[in-house]
C-alpha cells in the first residue's frame, strides 16, 4: 500500500504522520510519502490533499501533471482524501470566492462549497461530530470551508450546524475540518480501509 499526500502546501507532515499511525493499527503494510512532483501520484494507492490555501495548492497542482494524476488515481477507483482546503479542490462547483480567485477545481464531488463558511469570528474552534460509520469524533476547523449544497450520489457523512462538513461519493471523501490534528486516527483508518480494495 503506497499513499501519497500532496505536499505543495499546507499541514502536509501531520497527514503523513497520523496515515502511518493508522496503517500501523490496521496492520497493514506499506509507505506514506509527501510528494509535490509529477509522477509519484499515480503510481499510489490513494492520494491525501491536505488544508492549507485552495488557491495556491489549485495553482500547483495544476501547474504539472499532479492534478491529472490524482484525476486518474480517482478514476480508477482508488481512494482520493481532500481536507479543509482539499475539500475545496475535490468539489464541483465553489462560491463567490472560488470564481473571484479563478481557483480551478478538481470537480471529483458533486458540492458546492463555501470558502471560509464560519465567519471571521470563529476562524477557528474545535468541536465533536457525529461521523456516521465512526461515531464521536473531536474535529478541528481552521478558516474552514463548508459543504452548501450535495447532489443525489453524496453521502452525507457529518453535520455542523446547518452546514454539511464531511461527505463521501464512491472513493472519494472530503473533511471540512482536520483529522491530522488530533491525535484520533479513525478517520484515516477509514480512508485506508477504501484502499484496501
Ligand atoms: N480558508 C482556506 C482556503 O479557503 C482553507 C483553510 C484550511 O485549509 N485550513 O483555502
């Protein structure tokens, strides 16, 4: 098992990390490797895109190949994880905000999403969900966007407030918040487990 977390910006180190720790517990084999060059993608098992800035991660990825790449790691089945900022990036359409900055989006969930959905006051705060599948989870958002809008494909997979903030359409998943963050390693557990096909 080889995942590749797309290391051009962002809190790439803390995916690695927690995705080593949750293949440790699942007792599965394999390598977790931050990559921002063309050609490592695609020849992974599953591809995590990590928070950061939509914008500049958009502009890099793709600038190269890695955008198509992780277009194709998905189109073959293979498990796509985009949190906070990558959840932005996975979605099919975006706000206000999106169209302004010209943010050009991987399209691979049929959202819409909202940049920075909770407000200047509470840029950021942590709180618990209910994660279906999971159960109580402790979840951290930063400048956090939010899932407006889900087509009929969507799983909706956690709830805050009136906004949808993690959702799941076939091997594709995406987290308004961040799961690298705490010390919990379910959710990545359950990403690895739609690799272990
Ligand atoms: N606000 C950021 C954006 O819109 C996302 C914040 C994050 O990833 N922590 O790109």
């Amino acid at each position: 098992m080889k995942i590749a977390v797309v290391g051009v910006q962002g809190d790439v180190e803390e995916h690695v990390l927690i995705t080593k720790k949750a293949m440790k517990k699942l007792g599965m084999g394999g390598e977790v490797v931050a990559t921002r060059r063309s050609g490592v993608v695609s020849k992974s098992d599953g591809v995590i895109i990590p928070g950061g800035e939509s914008t500049t991660i958009s502009r890099l990825i793709f600038r190269d190949t890695v955008a198509s790449e992780i277009l194709q790691l998905a189109n073959e089945g293979k498990p796509v994880m985009g949190t906070c900022a990558g959840l932005i990036l996975l979605s099919k359409y975006g706000d206000e905000q999106v169209r302004k900055t010209d943010t050009r989006l991987l399209e691979l969930l049929d959202v819409r999403v909202k940049r920075n959905a909770f407000g200047r006051q509470r840029e950021s705060f942590q709180t618990v969900l209910h994660f279906k599948g999971i159960g109580e989870v402790d979840a951290v958002f930063i400048r956090a966007p939010a899932i407006v809008d889900a087509g009929k494909e969507v799983d909706i997979l956690a709830t805050f407030e009136n906004y949808v903030v993690a959702a799941k359409q076939n091997n594709v998943l995406g987290l308004a918040f961040h799961p690298e963050l705490t010390n919990d390693t379910r959710i990545h557990e359950y990403f690895l487990k739609m690799a272990d096909f």
